[in-house]
C-alpha cells in the first residue's frame, strides 16, 4: 500500500512525481511541520532555491493507493473522499513531490527553513543562524519513522493514534510517546539513542581520523568508494544490531548518516536539477553512471564569496576538492569556503551547499534544497533498517521504550541459594507483571561467576529465554573468600545497553579489585547503575572461610563502583535478601533520584529534598545502623521509623534496610529527613516522572569549515568546556495554559563532600519546545582533580521549585585520549592497526598508557609511555591480531588506560574502542561484511587550545567511516555522552 502524497495548489488531479528506475525502497517523506515558525521565521514565506518566496495556500491530500512508481509518471489519483487526508498548510506554489515507495508513509515536510547541508550539530548554528545541521536531519529522520512504526502497529490495549493529530505541528518525541504508550511515558532512553546517532554523525567532521578523508565525506570525485564506504557502514550497522551490540550499531549508523547526507551537499547531485533522493546510493548492486571522469572540466573561475554560477554546463556528476589531499586537477571543482586550501587555486569557489553562510557554503543559495534530499534520504535509510531488522529489532536499535533492561550479576559458589532465589523471584515477577506491557524490559543479561571462573554472558531480549537460562543456576561448590566479581561486572557492562540498571548479588569481596578504575570508566561510559546486594552474614560459615580473617575494607571496591556509577551498596542478610531484592522492580522503573542536601548525613542536620508536582511515587530508602529517623513534610506533619501505615505514607523494614513509601499525591515544597544513627547510614530519595534530563560535554570549534561542537563524554583539565543539556518530558509536562517547566541554571557540587564548586545559567539552544540548553562550565572546575554532580534548578509550569540530579557524578579527565579503529575490514586472519592520541592542555603529564582487549586476543603498542608538556600530543599504533577462529560478527572491546605514573590526583583517563568482526565478503552480498566505529587514514589531528572556542584548523569533508562490506575503526572515550 502506498500512501501518495499530492499536492494540489490548483487542480486536485496532479499525478505522483516518480524517480527514474528508483528501487522499491519503500522511504518515508518528512512530516517535519511547523519548524519554521519554531526556528524564528515567523513570516509567511516558503523557501524556494534557499530564498524566500511567497507561500500558497495549498491543500495537502494523502491518498492511500496502490501506485507503481517506474520511471512514467503515474495516472491521476483517486479521488475517493474515503480515502484522503485533507490538510491545509502554506507551502512552495511549485514544490515537486518525490515519489512514496511500497508500504512508505507520507510525510510531506511543510516549509523546510533554509539548512546547512549540514554542519555539525546544533551548536553549529552560531557560524549559520537558520541551517539544518546533520544533528537535524537524523533526529528529523529518526522520529519521521518511529511514527510510522507507531501508526503501523498500534499499542496493545490502547487506541491507535492519529496522522491527523501530528499534522501542523512540530514532530517531538516527547508526543509521540504521550500519545502512543500512554501520557507520562518517558522518551529519554530513546532521545538517549538518537543522541548517539546524532553525536556519531557529527564527530565525523572532527575526528583526526575521518575529518579529512575524502571517501568518507564524498569529496574530490570519490563518489564510488564514498558509495562503497555509505553501504559498509550500514552494514555493519546491521550485524552489530544483530549482534545485538547496539551501542556500535548507532555509532555506524551515524557515520553512515553523515556520509548519506553529505552527498547532496558536497556533490552536484541538486545543481542537475534532481527533485528526489539518489536512486542507487543505497543498493550496492546498482553501478552509480554518469560520474565525470578525470580529465572533464567542471567549474570555472569564481571570485566572489557566492558562486551560483560557477559549475559549467555538464550532465555528470561530480564532487567537489577540499585542502590539499588529494590535489585539486586543472579544471575541477573546489569544496569551497575560507577553509579550503583548495579553492584558492583556479578555478576558484566551490560547490558545497553546508550551510546558509557564502562564507562556507559558496552554493548557500541551494542549501535548502539539498536538505530536504538529503532529509528524504536518511528517512530511506532508516526505512531500510527496519526493513531488514523487523519492528522489534529496529525499536532496539533506537531503544523505542519506555523500559529499562534487566541485568543480572549473580555469585554462583554454594553460599548463595538464597540470593540466587531472590533474584529468580524478582525476574520472574517482572517478567510477569510488565509481559506485554510499555515497560516490559527490552534487554535481559545474565552473568555467573564464582572463583577463579566467570561468564559466559548471556543475553536475550526473550523473558521467557531469560527465565529458563536464570533457573537453571543453582549454588555450587564454595571456597574462599573473594570471587571475581568486578570481571563479571565488567562482562555485563561490556554488553548491557547504555542507562541501564545492573544488579550484582554476592556474599563475598572482589578477587580482581585490581579492574576498580576500569570498571568506574566503563559505568560511565556505558551509563549504567550498579545496585550491590551483599548479604554479610557473620553467623554463617558454610561455604565460606570465616570472613574475621579478612580486611574490613575489601568491599570498598564496590562503593567506589557504586558511586561513580550512581548505585549504591546495600548489605542485608540471608533472612531479608528477598525482600530487599524488591528495589530490583523499583528500579527498573522510570525514577530519577532526587538531590539531597546536604548529600550525605551530618549529625544534627536535617537531610532536605524537594518535591514538585511533577513527581508521584517518592520512596525514601534508609539503610545502616539506624536507631531512629523521621520524616517531615512542607506542613510540618511528621512520621518516624515504625513499620506500617502512617501520616506521609507506609514504612517496611528488613533488618538495617527502610524502604517509606509516601502517599500520592506528594505534597510540594521542602521535605527533612533527620537521621539518628552510628556510622554513616545511607539515604537515598527517589522518585518516578518523566521530566529528567540527559547531558553531554563538549569544545566549540568555531575556527575551521564545519563549525560544532567536538563532542565528550567527560570534561577535559585544561579546556574550556561546553555544558550541554537535553530536557526530556517537556511536551507532555506543559500545563494547559501553556507554561512548560524550566531550568534556568546548574549546580556543580564536588562528590562526596557536596561542596558547592560553582553556578552556571543555562541558555536555551534553538525551539524551547526541544528543552536544549548550554552552559560554560566554569574554568576553575576543568582544572578540579575530583569528581563532581551536576544538579538543574528552575521551576515547573507553575512556579513550584523544580531540581533534577544527574544519576551519576561526572569527572574531569587530566588528558584527552582517542583510539580510533582501522580503515580496513576486521576479519578473522587479519592484522588491524589502531591510532592513539593523547593530548595534554592543563600541564606536564608522564603517563603510563595499559591496554587490554575483549576477548583476549593479541595487542601489541609502540607507545606505552608518554611525558607530555601543555598542548602536546603523543601519536601511537596499536596492532590487533584477529584470531582465524575468531567467531564472525563477534564485537571485540579494546580498552586504552592512561595512568599518571607519579600517582597523583585523578583517575586514570580510559578510552574504549568496539569492533565487529565480518567476513570478507563479495559487494553483491547484502548482508555481509565490515567492522566497527570509525576511523580512516590518520591525518593531521585537531588541535585544541585552552580558549573558550576550543580547536583550530579543520578539514573539508563530513561523513562517516565504513562501506556495507568494507570498515573502519571508531573512536571513544570523550566522544558519547554521559547523557541520563
């Protein structure tokens, strides 16, 4: 069934404009609505060749027919009023209509603004008010077919939702997931998802290893092997998805996505008049023809910032030169702008469409249209996933849920019966209560491990696989104290989806403690909370050795984990681990945790919290040698510790463990909570809502052709770092007087003190209805050793105070460290080279650079060590020995430590790599072949000073890493988000 959109400004007979020859690809059209005005163009024009020209008023009619699209224009369209869509909306008064493949949506995007094809990221729009960026395309393209699949499989147990009710307006995924898995659903692990995709799909116009690789940006006439390196890009996007690692699926994907869109910038593609995405860009068995050839002349002389003018009469397709490599030939084009070495040798200008500024883009005028084929084309793109993964497959890849996974770490040795049955009672619980239902887990993983043993890792998206493969552990064996427990956590990290929560159950202290710090970065990298369940039993003695012989700090291990990972450690005992093996279903749901202050508890002083309206379902969990505590509301009504029902809500205790669950609705305002205990009890308030947050670092590059924001997952010592915020739950949270809640600026307090390290105003970034704020953070806090929380202050819709905490604390990284994958196909039998970089800007470093793989393969380095001064960097090579046996489309995790070797303040700054392992495979073989994240050739690095905007120097280009079948490597540590 197609759905045929036809757009009518005088007769409501106009045929579907078809492509020629184009495959059954079955794309979505952009329903994209009302951007215009939320971009500041409030006037009604429409954008026609980038300029503004009047609009008419035209009738959209969605017709839902069969219509075969071939290279004859289709006949008149039905006109059963049954069988149409009617909507009114100011558009172009000749915009062409591309043709809706088999089974594809509408969606028509009414009144595209003026785009960069395409900067970076959103930052970007600083160098060129009114530009789409890359960031734009994707996400735009993302929620265009996430509405689909919502509209083509309605939600159990709920209406189906309505085209109609989108129509008009901004496409925001806060809606679509208010309107189709119930109001208050929260969409922040999916806006997490597209925020990896979206950060993967700008990085590759700063990272030293794609920046300026012309294959991977379709620059200087590359557009075969830039053809080539799109298709093995998606298609490691797919065995990686299949793989089920989706982490390195969004990182390909969003290499894939930059190379896509990059082409209808950096090409001739819209200069020849063509109105409809490539017809073969994304089928590898169709020959790209009428490419020009190496001695055809393409450009003439241009001398002026804009060149309209300046391609010369030819029918083939061409690409422009950036820089110096590869040399521009007598004759052909340049990419164009300030930056581009390039286009200062005849002919002179460009052809780069990047964005609205003549500065960069000496083809501006046709950026708008270049954005909306390069938008069409990532719809396709991301249609054709879903094609190949199935509906269930796809929502995994873009975590389309509410829910979180469920992920276990279980001690196996003889001691642990009762723990082993707590954890079966509780996956079965949650696998029965949610079967079928929104927060039905996505993801299930198990990992045992005893001594010296550990793994295998298991994992399913199936709870009744999860069930069976759970009930067959059973507690065997037994010796002594400790197990290698922080190597099963490391294996459950390495495969658990980014904002998840893992749940360790033990009865004994860490054998490997020795992983601490590697553990710590990889929580944070990955995003995840780590809950320990550890049931200290001094009276039982079977299994164990006594446990009087050993240290009393061997579990300070798991607090160190448990704090950088935004857990908690909590101790019980046998009689009580089922029932505190509650906060196992408690937290699986959506909570955020609310700031404490002070954050932990001082003598005399009472804890406060605030609650908002915004919250329901506050829990307060105590737990320690607690004699007594109470709790006050904002009236002044009081409860204590006795178990039951009382005054604020029902308290239960399990042994040294409280859990006080308050009544709904909570009342607003300030909240106590005086604690009388020995030692250091632990509180802990948490709270379900869908308004949260989600965040990531970053340096503005202002100085080079594609101005953005580099993107990190910590702040680095030394470098004036950009604070950037993503506000989730806002479109479901507005009142109906149109006030939405607000944040007006961020805490930064140091960890685990709370000692107040500064204030920064959040300014909003773009649409306010898209909750993007940014802040400078302040420079004393780059140059901190320690870690430190991050907590939003503003007001809800209506002015009650409003405070969100990240989960989990931040660092400041002493040095910045790049690993980046290699430019060929990981396969069995190979030798792969991998790039190091590390860089100094805040003073001398002498470090110690460890590596490590997953699974154990060999590595070898020839840097192992490094002393560097301010604002030097250190260059290595890895060699990673793939394995003949090496199991295909396995993904292997290569982690790169550097470590002060003075011993001073600071942990150690961690990056990790991941790489697929493909057969080779021959290009007519769809669903073969490529590896990993991405890099290329290693080319001159970004150079970054301590300034507020960050980096010079750059390079023309712009698009992703690897082909459906050939590969390249990827880059991260400070490159992600620490986005909760």
């Amino acid at each position: 069934m197609l759905l045929t959109p036809s757009l009518l400004p005088s007769s409501p007979h106009s045929p579907p404009h078809c492509g020629r020859g184009r495959p059954a690809l079955a794309p979505l059209l952009p329903v994209a609505l009302g951007r215009h005005e939320q971009r500041g163009w409030g006037s009604p024009s429409c954008l026609v060749a980038g300029r503004a020209s009047p609009c008419t008023e035209a009738r959209l009619i969605i017709t839902l027919t069969s219509v075969p699209c071939d290279a004859r224009l289709g006949p008149a369209l039905p006109r059963t009023p049954n069988n149409q869509i009617h909507v009114s909306a100011m558009l172009p008064g000749k915009a062409p209509l591309p043709c809706l493949g088999p089974s594809g949506l509408l969606l028509l995007q009414l009144l595209l603004s003026p785009t960069s094809a395409f900067f970076p990221n959103i930052w970007s729009l600083l160098a060129a008010p009114g530009s789409f960026t890359h960031q734009d395309l994707t996400e735009e393209a993302a929620l265009n077919v996430t509405l689909q699949l919502f509209l083509e499989q309605p939600p159990p147990g709920r209406p189906p939702i309505r085209l109609e009710d989108f129509l008009g307006r901004t496409l925001l995924a806060d809606d679509l997931f208010a309107a189709y898995f119930g109001p208050g659903a929260p969409s922040r692990r999916f806006r997490a998802a597209l925020g990896e995709v979206s950060r993967a799909n700008a990085a590759q116009d700063f990272l030293p290893t794609s920046r300026n690789d012309p294959d991977l940006h379709f620059d200087a006439e590359r557009l075969g092997q830039g053809r080539t390196r799109l298709v093995g890009a998606l298609r490691e996007t797919l065995a990686a998805a299949r793989a089920l690692d989706y982490t390195l699926a969004r990182q390909r994907l969003g290499a894939a996505l930059h190379a896509l869109q990059d082409f209808y910038s950096h090409s001739n593609w819209v200069e020849l008049g063509e109105q409809q995405p490539h017809p073969h860009l994304l089928w590898p068995r169709r020959e790209l023809q009428s490419l020009a050839q190496e001695g055809d002349p393409t450009c003439s002389d241009c001398e002026e910032l804009s060149c309209p003018g300046n391609l010369l009469a030819v029918t083939h397709l061409t690409s422009g030169y950036f820089g110096t490599y590869p040399p521009k030939p007598p004759g052909k084009c340049s990419h164009g702008g300030h930056f581009d070495q390039s286009s200062s040798q005849p002919p002179r200008g460009g052809i780069n469409k990047d964005s609205t500024s003549p500065g960069f883009s000496p083809h501006h005028t046709l950026h708008a249209q270049a954005a909306q084929l390069a938008l069409l084309a990532s719809i396709q793109a991301f249609s054709l996933l879903r094609s190949r993964l199935g509906d269930s497959g796809f929502s995994r890849l873009l975590d389309i849920t509410p829910a979180s996974g469920l992920s276990f770490v279980l001690d196996t040795t003889g001691s642990m019966g009762e723990e082993i049955n707590a954890a079966k009672i509780q996956a079965r619980h949650i696998a029965e209560q949610r079967r079928g239902s929104p927060m039905e887990p996505a993801h299930y993983i198990l990992v045992p491990f005893h001594d010296p043993g550990f793994g295998p890792v298991f994992t399913t998206s199936d709870p009744d696989s999860f069930w069976q493969q759970l009930n067959e552990i059973h507690a065997l064996g037994g010796g002594d104290e400790p197990e290698m427990c922080l190597s099963a956590l490391e294996l459950a990290l390495l495969h658990t989806p980014p904002l998840s929560d893992i749940f360790v159950f033990t009865d004994a202290s860490p054998k490997d403690a020795f992983l601490t710090n590697r553990v710590e970065s990889l929580t944070r990298e990955r995003r995840c909370r780590v809950t320990f369940l550890v049931t200290e039993d001094p009276a039982r003695v079977q299994g164990r050795a006594r446990r009087e012989v050993l240290s009393p700090l061997r579990f300070e291990p798991y607090e160190a984990v448990a704090l950088a990972s935004g857990g908690e450690v909590i101790f019980t005992k046998d009689q009580h681990i089922r029932d505190v093996a509650a906060i196992v279903e408690e937290s699986t749901a959506a909570l955020v945790t609310l700031p404490l202050e002070p954050p932990a508890v001082v003598p005399g002083r009472p804890l406060v919290f605030s609650v908002d309206g915004l919250l329901q379902k506050v829990t307060v969990r105590i737990h320690g040698e607690v004699s007594s505590f109470r709790i006050r509301n904002p009236e002044g009504i009081f409860q204590s510790q006795e178990e039951g029902t009382g005054p604020l809500g029902h308290t239960r205790r399990f042994g040294q463990f409280w859990i006080v669950t308050v009544n709904d609705p909570p009342r607003t305002g300030a909240w106590e909570i005086q604690v009388t205990a020995e030692g250091t009890p632990r509180v802990r308030v948490q709270a379900q809502t869908s308004l949260d947050f989600l965040f990531h670092f970053g340096i503005p590059v202002e100085d080079g052709p594609h101005p953005g924001l580099y993107p990190l997952t910590q702040p680095v010592a030394g470098l004036q770092t950009q604070l950037l915020v993503e506000v989730t739950g806002l479109g479901s949270n507005s009142n109906a007087g149109g006030a939405r809640p607000h944040f007006s600026h961020a805490l930064l307090r140091g960890v685990p003190e709370g000692t107040e390290l500064g204030s920064v105003r959040l300014e909003p970034v773009g649409p306010p209805q898209r909750g993007l704020l940014a802040a400078a953070l302040p420079p004393t806090l780059a140059s901190a050793a320690g870690a430190f929380s991050l907590e939003l202050v503003g007001q809800d819709g209506g002015g009650q105070g409003l405070r969100r905490a990240a989960p989990q604390p931040c660092t400041v990284a002493p040095v910045l460290l790049e690993l980046s994958g290699p430019p060929d196909l990981l396969a069995p039998g190979s030798r792969a080279p991998l790039s190091l970089r590390v860089a100094s800007f805040s003073g001398p470093q002498d470090l110690d650079l460890r590596t490590s793989v997953y699974p154990s393969f060999a590595l070898a380095s020839n840097l192992s060590r490094a002393h560097l001064g301010v604002n030097e960097s250190a260059w290595g090579r890895l060699w990673l020995q793939i394995p003949d046996s090496a199991p295909l489309d396995s993904v292997v995790t290569v982690t790169v430590a550097a470590v002060r070797r003075d011993g001073g303040p600071g942990s150690p700054t961690h990056a990790f790599l991941r790489l697929l392992v493909q057969a080779r495979a021959p290009q007519d073989q769809l669903a073969a072949s490529a590896h990993s994240a991405d890099a290329v050739r290693p080319t001159a690095a970004p150079s970054f000073h301590p300034s507020p905007w960050g980096a010079q120097g750059s390079t023309g280009g712009g698009m992703a890493d690897n082909p459906w079948w050939g590969t390249i490597g990827g880059v991260l540590l400070l490159l992600g988000v620490v986005s909760w």
